[in-house]
C-alpha cells in the first residue's frame, strides 16, 4: 500500500537506481502517471513529457472498447474483435479520428507553448500510477517505437500479473513494485488517489526539464 503518488514514485526512483536502469527520458501517463514520472524525473535529474493514448468504442455500442488509438492515429485492435468488426473498419476509423483530435488538443493543452521532446534514438522510461490492462499503454508503447526510440522501458508501482505478463513481451525492462495476485482497480493500493486535473499535469510539465 502507498501512501500517496508522490511517495510511490519515490519508492519507485530507488527501485530503478538499485537495479541500475538506464533511460534518458520519462514520460508520464495523465493524468495520475504524470505525478509518478515528475517523481523520477526529478531524483534522476531527466527530461520528462507525457504520452497519451486513448480507448476507440465500438460504432455499435459506445461502452464497448474495440481498440486503442495513440497522438498519430494508429489504431490498435483488440485482438478478441479483430475478426468482428473488419466489415466495419470505416466507421471504427472515423470514430479513431476523432479520438486522435481529441488526444493531440489535450497533449498540446498539458505541454502549453512548450514543444514536445524530441525522442529519436532515446532511451524512453514510459511511466505510470499503475497498470490494469494495460491496453491503452500497448498502444502508446507501439506509438513510441514508431518515433524511432532507442527503446521502451516500463516502470510502475502497482500492476496486474497478467498485464505485466502481457507488457513484458512488447518492451525492453518493465519494473514494477508490485503484482498483487488480487486485482481491482489502482486505486486499491494507495491510501491517498486523489484525482488529478488538467491544470496539475500542466504545472507538472512547467516545472520540469524539457
């Protein structure tokens, strides 16, 4: 159990400098992630930014995740709908547009006048307050590797066994405090998960090293 998100970064700053983890950015997850990245970015005296990738609901029923979308519109399907909606593609496309609008405003909102950093040939630590399915974090990995990175390290304090399980496969490390074998919510494991607003990742983005 944390006590908040400040203290869980912290904790996890201290776990990836004892097994001398080697990155050269961090990016946070809004809007809770970000806290988590500003922690590590912080004790490590690193760049940080944010990367956000977000659901695509099915054209038929809006609850109803067939995917995910990141900021340059590649969509990621769920592999147990792939072969449901191929007659549909058209309109999830449409619906991923929209979605990728959406995410681009909100990454342009959270970074103000400041531009993103340039991940090319860096070696990127993907950050966030903790991992359920780790669906939509697949698809920002996927987006990361298409910016050229020199490679995509997790690093979390609380994840699900089978999203670690998952995420394993697709990136370079995944350091995770803990994998409890019950699983809710995130929320379960820190004592204090206030939400977090807008205004706080922008004041995040303000405070540390472009």
């Amino acid at each position: 159990m944390f006590k908040n998100r400040r203290e869980a970064g912290y904790l996890l700053a201290q776990a990836l400098e004892k097994q001398a983890v080697d990155f050269d950015v961090v990016l946070g997850v809004p809007r809770g992630g970000a806290v988590i990245a500003e922690a590590v970015a912080d004790y490590f005296n690193r760049g940080m930014d944010v990367v956000l990738a977000r659901k695509v609901s099915s054209p038929n029923w809006e609850e109803y995740a067939v995917g995910a979308v990141a900021p340059d519109g590649e969509i990621l399907i769920h592999e147990r709908v792939r072969d449901l909606i191929d007659t549909d593609m058209t309109a999830v496309n449409r619906l991923a547009e929209q979605v990728r609008q959406g995410i681009n405003e909100r990454l342009n909102y959270y970074r103000s006048q400041r531009p993103p950093i340039d991940l090319k040939d860096k070696k990127v630590l993907l950050v966030d307050d903790g991992i359920a399915t780790g669906f939509t974090l697949k698809a920002a990995i996927s987006y990361l590797n298409r910016q050229d990175t020199a490679g995509v390290i997790i690093a979390a304090p609380v994840s699900s066994r089978s999203a670690y399980l998952d995420l394993s496969e697709v990136v370079e490390q995944m350091i995770v405090l803990e994998k409890p074998e019950n699983f809710y919510a995130v929320g379960q494991f820190y004592e204090d998960f206030a939400s977090v607003d807008d205004e706080q990742v922008v004041d995040i983005l303000k405070r540390t090293i472009a």
